[in-house]
C-alpha cells in the first residue's frame, strides 16, 4: 500500500525533496537537480519518508548551530560594547 495518496503527490514530495537538497548543496545545474530527482525516484514510499525526516533534522541542528553561533556573537558584541562605554566613562574622571 502506498503512503502518498495519488503518484502526482509523491512526484510533487520527490521534486521537494529534491529542491530542498539543491538548495542545501547550492545546486544550480537543472541536469544535477534530474540527477537528484533520478536517484530518490525508484526509492519506495517508506525510504523517501526516511530521507524526508534526515533532510529535516539536517536543517533543525543546522539551525540550533546558527541560533548558538549568533546567540554567541551578539554575546561577544555586547561585552564589546559594554567595555568600549567603561573605557568612555572612565576617560572623563577628572
């Protein structure tokens, strides 16, 4: 039995996937896009849903490593700015 309701749907979920790598990998080339698209078509219903959920949970730590990244640098940028208005305070002690 299939998972996906009509073959238009899964065609429509391998070209998401598909996109979704593309864009991942900064693929550009529509042939290396077919190429993609080529390699998760003869995958079955279950083997797509696999890579579906290790694309998504790609793309979650991709993101909890860039929230923690910028959540550090925004960090480094206050402590920089908190130093540079000490040093202003200080400068003007007569």
């Amino acid at each position: 039995m299939s998972i996906f309701s009509s073959p238009e749907i899964r065609r429509e979920f391998i070209i998401g996937i598909t996109e979704i790598l593309a864009q991942i990998y900064k693929v550009s080339d529509d042939s290396l896009k077919l190429s993609i698209f080529n390699e998760l078509n003869p995958l079955s219903d279950e083997e797509l849903i696999a890579k579906k959920d290790l694309v998504e949970r790609y793309l979650e730590e991709t993101i909890q490593l860039t929230q923690t990244y910028m959540n550090k640098m925004v960090r480094a940028e206050n402590e920089y700015k908190e130093e540079e208005e000490r040093k202003k305070e200080t400068s003007f002690v007569f």
